[in-house]
C-alpha cells in the first residue's frame, strides 16, 4: 500500500543516498513505497544548483527548504529580519559561506547603504544555533560543522635540516605589511596514510589560494607542484613564498632559480606566522575531511573547491572576493 502524507527526514535521507547512485524515481518510489511522482517532485522542488553548474540533492537542504514552506503554510514569520533576507542567508550558507561572509557581503558590495538588506553575522550564528532551528541541524552548513566553536590548533612542524633556509625574521618588512601584490605562503595537506596530499599557495594581498594535487609528499611531488602553480604568472606576481619546516621543501632553492621566486621559513610550531594559508587549508578541509585519499580526485574536483574559496567575499577584502582582487592586480601589472 501506498504511503500518503509529507516525506519524513528518515525518507529524503534515503532519496539522496540513492539519487547519489543513479537508482530511478520509480525505484526510490517503489522502496518507499510512495508515488514515483512524488520522488519526482522532490527532487524538482529541493535540488540546489552550484555556481559551477552542478544539481544536487541534499537531504539537509531538502529538509530546510521544506520546512520553510510548512512556516509560510502556517502563517509564521520567516526569521532573520524578512523573507529577502531570510534566503539570501540560507541560500549562501548552503555554498559554504560563513555568516560573517554573508553579513559583510551584503552590507559592502551587493547592497551596501540599504538597511533592508543589512544583518548582523551575530543573529545569523543565534538562528543556526536556536532551538527552534534544531531539526534543521543547520551548523552542519558551517565550515567546521560542530555546535560549539574550537580554537584553531596550528599542526607542529617538522624538525628537519633544509639547505640554504633563510628565516621569515630576514623577510622584507613590506611582506608583513601585505600591501605589496605577489607574495605568497605554502604548506602541503596530507592524504589518507600519509600518501598522496596536496599543495596550497595563498597570496597575501588577494587571498588568493591555489591548491595542486601531489601523488606523493615529498620534495619531488611538492616543488613541482609550485612551479605548476607559479609558473603562469609573471614576475611581479610571484616574489616570494614562506613555508613551513616540512621536509617536502628542501627543493625550495630551484623556485628562486627557475622562477625567481625567494623562499622564507617560519619559525617552528609558529603556524601563526602563516596565518592565511593555514586558514584556507582549514577550508580545504571543509571540502576534503582528514581521511581523504587524494589520489582519487580529479584535477576537476580539485579546481571545482579552488574557485568555490576564491569566489567568497573576504572582510579584509572590503567584501570582495580573492579572485576580484587578485585580477586587479595582475591587470595592473600587464598595464
């Protein structure tokens, strides 16, 4: 017999498992024993579409955008000041964006003066964390996707010996300053068993990040992946890089000789002195949880999250976002 009546969080859980396999509507139907017609109107009503033309089905999102409809059905005030507002905020939470990103964005760049549109990072966090919003579990929308926020933990460094090191203490104070264009921070992220990773450059100015895949993590793997990374732009963009004491930069040398590129070292355990990097590697691993096993991922896949973290407003970007920034500049330079 046929169940009638609303589909249960239980239910649109199975549909996006089994969507994400390729099993049919009417096969979804069958295993629930529902209507093929209404596996088919889910999907039509709750996909999301990425800004990179992907469609997906999200149960979390499927469950919040259903219960959006049951507060309007009921006459409930949407929260988070009105309606406009209310989904621009969910709608960009479900791409990643923090609140504070969103709040920021709106008030500098997409409506800025207008106070219609202006709202708080603050009642955003209170909404995601109120009791009425639970069921909706939307902290699991954040980047760290817990109910209470942890300090950062930079990760210890490797006591190695790299030939010809120079210390960050010895770096031009203009770097420090971040109001010249072109200097760069890098770090490796390791795979599952400590195989394969990737490599992570950030430009200190744009916030620019720029991820390269390597099948190993090792000195061979990670200089090759900077000079993949370095190697399209132009001198005035590409000046200096500070690293990490990890053993995979012991080739730091060749950046300087092929590409021009001087290296720095921070100090041990000191991630702090890398900041930014370490930031958007935190980011990554939004993406890409501890565990991953890199060598599965496409080069697509990888570059698919390198725009998703370069098209985000940044507050100290005035609510811009990397990409726009760093474009800026690089014009600049070719002018």
């Amino acid at each position: 017999m046929k169940q009638k009546g609303k589909l249960t969080d239980t239910e649109r859980k199975l549909i996006g498992e089994w969507h994400g396999k390729g099993i049919s509507n009417k096969e979804c139907a069958r295993r629930l024993s529902r209507e093929p017609s209404t596996i088919g109107r889910e999907l039509k009503r709750n996909c999301f579409h990425t800004e990179i033309g992907q469609t997906i089905y999200e149960p979390l999102h499927a469950q919040g955008l259903a219960d959006e409809r049951k507060e309007r059905a009921w006459g409930a005030k949407l929260p988070l000041k009105n309606e406009q507002i209310f989904k621009y905020v969910m709608r960009h939470l479900r791409k990643g964006w923090s609140p504070e990103q969103i709040s920021g964005r709106l008030r500098k760049q997409d409506h800025p003066g207008e106070k219609d549109w202006s709202i708080d990072p603050e009642t955003i966090y209170q909404y995601i964390y109120a009791k009425k919003s639970r069921s909706k579990r939307l902290w699991e929308l954040l980047r760290r996707g817990q109910k209470r926020r942890r300090k950062k933990n930079g990760r210890k460094a490797q006591r190695v010996r790299i030939p010809d090191r120079v210390s960050i203490h010895d770096r031009p104070q203009e770097v420090a300053e971040r109001k010249v264009f072109g200097h760069w921070e890098g770090d490796s992220i390791v795979g599952k068993g400590h195989q394969s990773g990737l490599h992570t450059s950030y430009e200190r100015v744009s916030s620019l990040t720029r991820i390269w895949p390597m099948a190993r993590v090792d000195s061979e793997s990670s200089i090759q992946a900077q000079k993949r990374i370095f190697e399209v732009y132009p001198q005035g963009a590409r000046k200096t890089t500070t690293l990490d004491n990890g053993k995979e930069h012991v080739r730091h040398t060749e950046l300087k000789i092929e590409l021009g590129i001087q290296s720095y070292f921070a100090d041990a355990y000191k991630s702090c002195q890398r900041g930014g990097n370490e930031n958007a590697n935190l980011w990554i691993r939004y993406y890409f949880p501890k565990g991953t096993d890199f060598s599965t991922l496409t080069l697509q896949d990888i570059q698919d999250v390198e725009w998703e973290l370069n098209n985000r407003p940044r507050r100290r970007l005035n609510y811009k976002t990397p990409d726009e920034v760093f474009s800026f500049h690089l014009k600049g330079l070719q002018s």
